[in-house]
C-alpha cells in the first residue's frame, strides 16, 4: 500500500484490488488496467481526473474520517498533488503482475516523451498557424508532421487521449 499527505496533513492510502478497478471503471470510466489508453498520463496531467479517481479509491477513508470529495480535492494542490499521483502510481506497481505493470509504464513513458517533443515543437507549430503563412505551406507542413507522428507511433490510440499532433490536415488554432 501507498501513501500520500494533502494539505491538511492527512495521510490517504491507495490500494487496488480488482473489484474496485472494476468498479472505478464502471463507474467513473477510467480503466486504470488498460494498457492501450493513456489512462496514467491522463491523470497525471489532469489534476480534476486524478482527484475525482484518488477520491473514488479512498473513499471509504474519506467516510470514516468525514471528509467530503469537495473537502479532499482542495487539499490536494500543489506537489500533494504529484505526491498523490505517485502514490496512485506505487499501488498499480504492487497491484499488478510484472508484464502488466511494464506494459504500463511502458505507455506512461512513451505518452511522457511524445509530449516532452511537441512541447518543444510547439513555437514552432504556432509559427505555421499565422495567418501571413500560405495555406498550402501550412498544409504541407501539418501533412508531414502528421506522417512523422504516425512513423514513430506517436499518436494515441482509438479511445486514449488526443493525439499531440492533431489532424494532419488541420492545424490547431493559437489559445
């Protein structure tokens, strides 16, 4: 079992066993066994997912503490927050057999270096979404970053989180 503190100095433990994966997955929709989506990257960069999930798994904690779901997602902020998730992370190791957790972390570690990329393409991809750039460059240069993207198997799988390319035909718009 592993640990975490939220800002109120509360110590939560997580633990998974199958029939509260089944049950989260029921409930909530998130599959923390599936290891073709991006379920662990999905929480780690979600911190509104990765609270409601923590809340879900330690519920029970939360009951005979009395503390609401509300009352335990503004306590974890901050670096509890990371200390959550990788308490979170230290349960699916101890939890799963040894070739399911690889395959696992295998995809947290891919989806982690796909983003790590487009994070420091990204100046550039906004470069090409000025509207003074031809259409039919912008074009060209989305089509073959999508053909990249598709070459290193960097684009999510059907039913995990968006692709970091985008369609390769339609650039994203600036924020």
């Amino acid at each position: 079992m592993t640990q975490f503190t939220d800002t109120a100095a509360r110590t939560w433990t997580v633990a998974l066993d199958g029939l509260l994966l089944n049950e989260l997955r029921d409930t909530l929709h998130i599959d923390l066994a599936d290891v073709l989506s991006a379920t662990y990257v999905q929480l780690e960069r979600d911190p509104a997912l990765l609270t409601k999930a923590l809340a879900f798994l330690c519920r029970e904690q939360l009951a005979s503490q009395k503390v609401t779901a509300s009352e335990f997602s503004k306590a974890l902020i901050g670096r509890h927050l990371d200390e959550a998730f990788t308490a979170l992370w230290g349960a699916a190791e101890l939890f799963f057999p040894a070739k399911l957790f690889a395959a696992l972390s295998s995809r947290l570690n891919d989806e982690r270096t796909a983003m790590d990329e487009y994070l420091k393409m990204r100046p550039m991809l906004l470069m090409f979404n000025q509207p003074e750039v031809p259409p039919d460059l912008r074009e060209q240069v989305w089509s073959m970053l999508g053909d990249v993207m598709r070459t290193l198997g960097l684009q999510s799988s059907p039913g995990a989180a968006p692709s970091v390319s985008g369609p390769a035909s339609t650039p994203p718009t600036p924020a």
